[in-house]
C-alpha cells in the first residue's frame, strides 16, 4: 500500500500525507475491489475527517481511474426536498381520501 501511495504522491499536484494502518489498508483495498467489477461504484458514508476522500483518491489511483465529485449547490438540495415534501403531502391527501380526483376536485 505504501508503493501506491508512494506513486500517488510523486504524480499528484496535492500529495497526501497518510499514515498507513491496518484499518484504512482494509478500507483502501475493499474500494478498490470494487472499482474492479464492472459498474462498480461506491457510496462512502461517515463523520467528516474521517478519510473518505483520501481513500477513494488512493484507491481509485491504484485502478488508474480518474475521481471525480459530484457537488449540488444548495439551492438544488433545497428545492429537492420542496419536491419530496410536497409528494410526500399529496400522498397523504389521496390516501386519506381515497375517491379524490384533481378533475372532480371543488375548489
């Protein structure tokens, strides 16, 4: 592991400065098998600091694959959770008045 990092680190334009133990090796190597398999992808969760970013970075170096991140501006997010709250209440709606039609609706 110490190699690819090593190898990492002299390509790279920002090198990581990582401490290799036995608990970020496994994490490391079980990225990595699955970015073998085809269509693998891999949703990482946890605490921030945790070393997420540095071991998706390693392993996917290791598999020659270029990372990327996907960030969502907040106002996306927010309208994205508008959407499910306001799916979320006409569900209710048409579940607590099981013959509601929009058409046939009273205003």
């Amino acid at each position: 592991m110490n190699y690819y990092l090593d190898e990492y680190n002299l390509m790279s334009q920002t090198p990581m400065p990582l401490v290799m133990f036995q608990f970020a090796i496994e994490h490391i190597s079980r990225i990595s098998r699955v970015l073998q398999q085809d269509n693998g992808h891999v949703l990482m969760v946890g605490i921030g600091g945790s070393g997420r970013h540095s071991c998706a970075r390693l392993a996917a170096s290791m598999m020659d694959f270029t990372l990327f991140q996907v960030s969502l501006p907040q106002k996306f997010l927010n309208i994205c959770l508008m959407v499910f709250n306001s799916r979320v209440s006409y569900r209710r709606v048409l579940h607590e008045n099981e013959y509601y039609h929009p058409l046939n609706a009273s205003i």
